[in-house]
C-alpha cells in the first residue's frame, strides 16, 4: 500500500464550496470509482485556513490511475463539478504526495 496526501487549496472565501463539493458528491463517488478513503480534514491549528486535506490509500500506482481515469470521466461528476463552479472557480491550486510507509508504521 502507499498513501496519497492531498491539499486543496481553496480560492478566498469559498473553503465552504470545496468541502461542500466533497461532502455532498466527491467522497460517495470516489466510493463507487474504487477510491479507498482515509480521511478528509480542515485545519484547526495551524497551516492555512482555506485548505481542505484528504488522504487516499492504493495498491499500486497503477489502480490511482485507473480509479481516477473513471472518475475524470464520469459525466455526473463533470455536471456537479460545473454546478458548483457556476459563480467561478473554488479551487485556488492542489498538491499532492505519495507517501510510502516505514518498516516501522503502524499504518501499512
């Protein structure tokens, strides 16, 4: 397994559209894409105040890119992403790494 840790930036003042755009559609369709989630966080303390941080599992490179080709490729997706862009964009950047897990971790 590796882990991909990734950090949505949202545009100024809409981190509400992003996690709204996560919680009411994206979480449930990575579901039915395939996508294992491991959790979707806000700051608390510390870091920016505009990011929403999700974390995703995989057992290879190979099944991230097959999950997200079917999910690009969704046409529900594709409307509910222009719905909720309707009065512009949401998204400022997004920032992605691949974490592997040390010998050590208790997560594997």
């Amino acid at each position: 397994m590796f882990y991909e840790l990734r950090t949505y930036t949202a545009m100024p003042g809409k981190l509400p559209n992003v996690v709204a755009r996560f919680r009411d559609f994206t979480s449930e369709a990575f579901n039915r894409h395939g996508y294992r989630i491991v959790g979707f966080w806000t700051n608390h303390i510390g870091g920016s105040n505009q990011e929403l941080i999700y974390m995703l599992a995989w057992e290879s490179y190979e099944e991230r890119i097959s999950c997200f080709a079917s999910f690009r490729s969704d046409p529900e997706r594709t409307k509910f992403f222009a719905e909720s862009e309707k009065d512009g964009p949401i998204v400022a950047s997004v920032h992605n790494v691949m974490l592997e897990p040390t010998d050590f971790s208790p997560l594997k």
